[in-house]
C-alpha cells in the first residue's frame, strides 16, 4: 500500500489474493487539516513592573498549549507570567489545538525587560547671584547610556538627551539659581524615580 497524502481523505480498497483465493476489505481515512499558529504580540516591560499572564488568540473551539522552548519540551495548558525582575529577552511559545487533536506551529512571543533607572541628585549652586554655572547632577545611571532627562525650571518644562558619564552620572549644566523640580530620567517607556 502507497502513502495517503494529505488531502487524500477517504475509503480505501484492499483485496489479497493467494493461489486464486482473494479476500477485500475496506478502511476509512480522514486527513484533518493543522491549523496555524496562533495569533501573537510581543511585549515590553519595565524592570520591576506587575507582569500580565501571556496571551495568543486561537481559532474558535481551538485550546493552546504554552511551551518555553521552540521545540520538545512539555506543554502547559496555563499561559506563563513573564518575570520583570530581571533585564533582557526571553522568548516563549505557544501552539493551538484544534479539536481533532492537531498541533499547529509554534509562534514565538518575545518579552523585553527594560531597565528602570534609579537616580540620587547632587544640587551645585552658581557660585556668582547671577551666575549660569549651577548644575544638577544625577547619579546611579548606566555608564554610556543615553537618557531623556525631564526636569522643571520655575513653571517651564524641559526635556533633553544627555549620555552618563563614566561614572553613570549625568549631568544638567549651566544652570542659573532658580527653582528646579520634577527631575527624572526614562529611557525608552521606562522613567526613574522623581
């Protein structure tokens, strides 16, 4: 008996015959499509943030199976909740079920943590009453990294882009004696502390 290929539903035929002696008989078969992957979006976490259950959408009557690897591995009906305690990517997997039993394709869903930055100020003060050479220094940041720094001068607010130094300090200069407020950093969706 040749392959049945896919698509090939139906009754199928077979008759044995030995030394003029035959005897027939008859099977059904029914291919059953595998559906596809389920619908997914990726997501993006602060550090530290309250993380959500994942979630795909399957076809109607389909049920999900969750993995945490791309192939093998032991299928959870439950989706997982991403940890947000640590920085970087990982990549989960899920499959949908249709009710026959087919298992489609993995769709994988990337979950980035980002950092949330968290900052102590130094405030100098103009040496001179109308001196512009006061500065704010903000500390405890990644060292090369570019942040969007925010901050309030009186009833003005301004935003600007500042890389930390070395040291992961960044530092807003040339400030003239006034009231400063509202201080913090982001970067990307994630902002400091104020």
């Amino acid at each position: 008996i040749g392959n049945i290929s896919t698509g090939s539903s139906g009754t199928y035929y077979v008759t044995a015959t030995l030394n003029n002696c035959s005897a027939s008989n008859s099977t059904t078969v029914v291919i059953r499509s595998t559906p596809a992957a389920p619908v997914v979006n990726n997501i993006a976490y602060c550090q530290f943030a309250t993380a959500a259950p994942l979630t795909a959408t399957a076809t109607t009557g389909n049920s999900l199976n969750w993995y945490t690897v791309a192939t093998g591995g032991t299928p959870q009906a439950t989706a997982p909740t991403p940890s947000t305690t640590t920085t970087g990517t990982t990549s989960y997997y899920v499959s949908q079920i249709s009710s026959a039993g087919c298992e489609s394709p993995r769709a994988a869903i990337t979950v980035t943590v980002t950092i949330t930055p968290i900052i102590t100020a130094t405030l100098i003060n103009p040496v001179s009453c109308y001196g512009t050479d006061g500065s704010i220094i903000l500390k405890g940041l990644s060292a090369g990294t570019n942040y969007t720094v925010h901050y309030n001068n009186s009833a003005t607010n301004i935003t600007t882009n500042i890389i930390a130094d070395a040291s992961g300090n960044v530092v807003i200069a040339n400030l003239p004696a006034s009231t400063y407020s509202n201080i913090f950093v982001s970067l990307g969706s994630c902002s400091s502390n104020i």
